[in-house]
C-alpha cells in the first residue's frame, strides 16, 4: 500500500502542470525575495488567490517553492545593497555586505545559495521521518491534549518572536478577538457583528492576511523617505568557487545551524527569521575566530543560510500533524489545505498518503531547483534591484485588491484587507510584532472548540484537563513557559553579590 502511494505521489509531482507550476513559482519567489521589502510571508499570501483555481498537489508545490526561494533571494539584495531582501536574512546582511566591499561577494552570495538548499534538505529529512512517527502519537490526541498544544502553541508565539513579550500578548490578544468575530463558535452565537450581516460569517483569514503582510508593505513604501541604495559591485563571477572548500571545511556549523533551523521553525510562531537570527549568534559564540565577525566573515553566513531554510521545512511539521502554523507562512498553508480538501491532521497521513508523499517530494525537488535557479537569479541581479518600486508596489497593491475580490466576489473582503493593512502597518511602526495576531486568528476558534469540548466531556471538571498523562506533560510544559522568566527573575533577585 506504501509503494502504491509513493508511486502516485511520484505521478502528481511530475505531472507537467505540477512541474510548470513549480518553475513559475520559482521564478516569482526568488523575484519577490530579491526586492527589498517584499518578504516570503508576502509572496505566500500573494499567491493564495492564484491556487484557488490549481489542483491540490500544483497549488502546495507553488507555496514550497515560492516560499525557499524568496528566503534564499532575500540575500542577494542584503549582500549587493546592504538591504536584506526578507527578515530571514537580516541577520547576517551586515557580514554579507562586508565581504562584498571587500571583493568577496561571489562567495558571500554561493555561501547563502548552496547552505540554503543543504539546510532545506536536511530540513525535509526531518519532515519525512518526524511527521509520519509524530502522527502516531497525535491519533491518540483527544481534545484536552489539543487544548495545551494550542495554548502552549499561542504561548510560544509571544515569547519567541518578540523582545517585548508584552506587545507580543497585545497583538495575540487583538488576533483572538477577531477569531471571536461571526457566528463561527461552538454556541452559533453571532460575536461583535454590529448588525452586520457580512460580519456573521466571520473576518476572512486570507484576506486579512494579504493586508497584513502585503498591504503594510505598500503603505511602508508610500511614507518611506530615505533615498534608494546603490549597488557597490557591477560584476557577479562563478559563484559556486570554493563552495566545496567551505563545506569541508564548516560541517559543524552547517549541521548545527540545519538542525537548529528545523528546531526553531517546529515552534509555533517562531520561522526561519527567528532561527536565523538565533544560529547566527550562535556561530559567532562558538567559532574559533570569534574577532572576525561583522569584518565579512563568511562562517555566520553558512551557519545562517544553513538555518533559515531548514525552518521552513521544520515549520511544516506541526502544521502537518497538528494542524498548528510553525510560522506565518504555515498560518496561510493551513488555510489552502482545508480549501483542497487535505484537511491537516494526524488522520491525512492514514487517508491520503499519497498527498504527503507528494508534498515532501515537493520539497526536495524546490531545493534542487533552487541551486540552478539561483544562480541565475544572481546573475540577473542587477537588473532585478533595479526594478523601479513606484512601478512594483501600485501593481501589487492592484493584485491583492483583484485577488481578494475573487475569494468572495465581495467587497467587504477588500475592505478587511485594507483595514488589515493599516492596523499591520500601526502596529509594526509601534514595534509590535504582527506574527502573534496572526496565530491568535489562525488558533482562536481550535483553542475555544477544544476547550468547549473537554468542558463537556467532563462535566464542567476543570481537573480533566491534568488526568491524561499527555495532556499532564502539555500542561507542565506551558506553565513551565508562562512562569520561567518569573522565577529566573526572582532567583537572580536572591543571588548574594560577591564583593570585589
């Protein structure tokens, strides 16, 4: 039965629309990646309209690829520009640009293109051996275990994707109470219409995200003054020179930073921008040559390159299994799931594995393509840099206003989306993080469903909740998470000062 369903996941992945739809992609995401400004969230999202009218498996291939793509793309501009092109690669821009200046920018490039595709490989090695063994165990999940799960989920979110814890529960508060919006809750009671009747059936999660993620992007570039940058180099050599010099020369690093990547994008809410930024430290506190980072070293960059991509898979992980986003991009994936029928859950890998296959065929192949790809995208940098934006950004905004209408044919969903956009960009110019809100929307209606359910179950006993011995480690891990840096702070507050 396994060899049918690999024989079948093999015939949707090279079927040619399939194979069409992942070159198009391809070349859409590493455009996006490379504009500055216009991150893998945003192209992901600006994509949603377009899968609504592709099969299944195409639609998935076209986010897998756009997504590794952008990520990797988001280099180039960081490097040439010193402007990361996504947030992924705002970690190691610094560095990249220095080894630009510095004549070195063939190898800063090849370090992100090949590292890139290695860690999203190792990435997906992770997924096919850790969802299928994970689903097992989530088939014995009742709704008390999803009820932690959700919340130590919302949890992380906050604490992970922002130095201000507290503007990370603001936002994931505001994101729940739109998931509280229509009639979509357990009572079919309408929530915060005000007469509506557009709002009863709830606010539109893609819509609102398109706003989010693209919308602020638009309205960042209308109030944005500074002048544009200047590239500092005219020429882009061989780039894959002396990759293999590095690989043997950097293995601990690229697996430490790969497997640090998968990690930190299975949190929920964390994705490749945080584990980027958390590899990078920790190459630089563990290299031997500690004094050379931030001079144009090019250890961080493949320790970092190795991370961001290897997040994307990782991120598939409980979005897969769970049905809980591991980072922005998974909230919108779990969203064309359900559209196409493949409702995530344990229960996918036992009725459909055929599509599993498919979607982990998806992701080797996007990081194969990635190599031949980049290289040509680094090769046309240039011209890609200097793609005027007062040209790109009222084309996009007219491509989410188009896209959005088709969901619905309703204008109540453009309206959401531009709302959307305008809170995004408040909240972001305020430094509030916008990844929780989306998380609080995406999860909100599963937390309140499952937390309803287990109410029932067990005749308004709150002590349920602590009798399952899963659902009893779910909740010591959360409370372990909500109390930590209480405890840490007053430990510390004890501790006797030493006089010197």
């Amino acid at each position: 039965m396994t060899g049918g369903a690999i024989a079948q996941a093999f015939a949707m992945v090279f079927e040619p629309g399939t194979l069409i739809a992942m070159v198009l992609a391809s070349l859409y995401g590493l455009f996006v990646g490379a504009v500055p400004g216009l991150t893998a969230t945003m192209a992901t999202a600006l994509l949603v309209p377009v899968t609504f009218f592709m099969p299944p498996i195409p639609a998935i291939a076209t986010i897998v690829t756009a997504t590794a793509m952008a990520i990797f793309s988001g280099d180039v501009p960081g490097c040439l520009l010193r402007i990361p092109g996504t947030p992924a690669s705002a970690a190691y821009t610094d560095e990249a640009y220095a080894m630009t200046r510095k004549g070195h920018a063939e190898l800063a490039l090849g370090a992100g293109l090949v590292f890139s595709a290695v860690g999203g490989l190792f990435g997906t090695a992770v997924l096919i051996l850790a969802a299928p063994a994970l689903a097992e165990v989530a088939l014995h999940f009742s709704s008390f275990e999803y009820f932690w799960l959700v919340l130590l989920g919302l949890t992380c979110a906050v604490f992970i994707t922002s130095d201000q814890p507290l503007k990370g529960v603001v936002t994931l508060l505001l994101g729940l109470l739109v998931a509280c919006v229509g009639l979509g809750n357990p009572a079919g009671f309408p929530r915060f219409t005000f007469g509506n009747a557009e709002m009863t059936g709830g606010i539109g999660m893609i819509a609102m995200m398109i706003g989010m993620f693209a919308i602020s992007e638009v309205i960042r570039y209308v109030v944005d003054t500074s002048p544009p940058a200047e590239l500092v180099v005219d020429h882009v050599g061989n780039v894959m020179r002396g990759q293999w010099e590095l690989a043997k020369k950097y293995p601990v690093q690229i697996l430490r930073g790969s497997t640090l990547g998968t990690a930190v994008g299975a949190l929920p809410g964390a994705g490749a921008d945080i584990a980027a930024w958390m590899s990078y430290a920790m190459s630089k506190k563990f290299s031997k040559e500690p004094q050379k980072f931030g001079t144009g070293h090019v250890e961080g960059i493949v320790e970092s390159g190795s991370a961001n991509n290897s997040a994307l898979a990782g991120a598939w992980i409980p979005a897969l299994v769970f049905g809980i986003p591991g980072d922005s991009i998974t909230a919108i994936v779990i969203g064309v799931l359900y559209m196409k029928n493949m409702n995530p859950g344990p229960t996918l890998f036992t009725t459909n594995p055929q599509n599993i296959y498919a979607v982990f065929l998806l992701f080797i192949m996007a990081n194969i393509l990635m190599v031949p790809l980049g290289i040509l995208c680094i090769k046309v940098a240039k011209r890609i840099l200097k793609v005027p934006r007062n040209i790109l950004m009222p084309l996009i905004l007219l491509f989410c206003i188009v896209g959005t209408f088709a969901i619905n044919n309703s204008l109540f969903e453009v309206t959401v989306m531009l709302v959307a956009g305008v809170v995004a960009y408040v909240l972001e110019a305020n430094r509030f993080p916008i990844a929780p809100a989306i998380l609080g929307v995406v999860l909100g209606g599963m937390l309140e469903e499952n937390f309803i359910t287990s109410m029932i179950k067990s005749n308004g006993n709150l002590g349920a909740f602590f009798d399952r011995p899963i659902a009893l480690g779910l909740a010591v891990v959360t409370f372990a998470v909500w109390f930590a840096p209480a405890v840490m702070k007053v430990v510390r507050g004890r501790r006797p000062v030493v006089a010197a």
